[in-house]
C-alpha cells in the first residue's frame, strides 16, 4: 500500500467511524420517541449530574492544564441544561413526601422548582464568570453552592 493509499485509508475511517458511532445511537422506536417527550426534564437533569460529576475532578486544580477551559465548558453546558430543566419542570412529578404539601398542586410545584433551579443557573453562571477572572477561591465556593443547591432540590423536588 502506498503513502497515498495509506493516507485516503486513514482519511475515509476518520470520517466514516464517528457517522457510523453517530447512526448506531439514532433510533426509530416509537415507544423510544414517546418517552422522550416525558423525560426531557429527567434527561437534562441526568447530564447536569453527570457534568457536574466531571468538573469536580478539575475543581481540585483549576491550574492544571485544560481544568480551567473544561469547567468553564461544564459550567456553561450546566447552566444550558438547567434553563432547559426550567423549561419543562411541569414534566418532574410531585414527590410522595410532599403530596401533602401541594395537594395536587402541580403549578404551584412546578414553580417552586423553577425557583430552585433559577438559583442554580445563578450559581453555574457565577461559578464561570469567576473561573474566567481566575479567582480560584470564588470558583470553588460556587461549585460548592452549586451542589449544596443540587442536594438541597434533590431533597426538596426529586422522587425518592
């Protein structure tokens, strides 16, 4: 095989596997397409914990090479997904333990949710603008916020 062929080989594999990886996750299942429509809530909020899992990792060193970048990346991908988790909380059921609380009332829940994830945006936002001025003590302390307001919304709004 020559250079060439070589070459075009490697150039045709580079562009043919990841649309190959891309088409494999694509699915035409009714009962798939169905249930995305009920779970957009619990899907961005599913990324969220899974970037916010990621970003503690480079929180430890925001000097470390690409951990300043990649969590100003997850921060803003955080704050994307939590404004679309604002969009759809009508989708997130009212938990057992607060039935009582809301009676049924699932606007008003819905709205209580919006709240809490309307100060969670606030704090991704505050967590990238800090991580962008390069204040490394600021950063942390709005990550922290960030998953005190996460565990508190978990213990407030999610199903057990």
């Amino acid at each position: 095989m020559s250079n060439i062929q070589r070459r075009h080989f490697l150039a045709t594999g580079a562009i043919a596997i990841p649309s190959i990886a891309i088409a494999k996750g694509i699915t035409l299942d009714a009962t798939r397409l169905d249930s995305q429509l009920d779970t957009q809530f619990a899907d961005c909020m599913m990324q969220t914990g899974q970037h916010l899992k990621t970003m503690r990792g480079f929180m430890r060193n925001l000097d470390a090479p690409g951990a300043r970048p990649d969590t100003i990346f997850y921060a803003n991908q955080v704050t994307i997904l939590l404004a679309q988790c604002i969009e759809h909380a009508e989708q997130a059921p009212i938990p057992e333990r607060s039935k009582g609380e809301y009676k049924g009332d699932t606007e008003r829940f819905a709205n209580d949710l919006r709240l809490k994830l309307t100060q969670a945006v606030a704090a991704a936002n505050a967590l990238t603008q800090a991580a962008l001025e390069g204040d490394d003590a600021e950063a942390a302390a709005q990550y922290n916020a960030l998953r005190n307001l996460r565990k508190e919304g978990h213990d407030e709004f999610e199903e057990e």
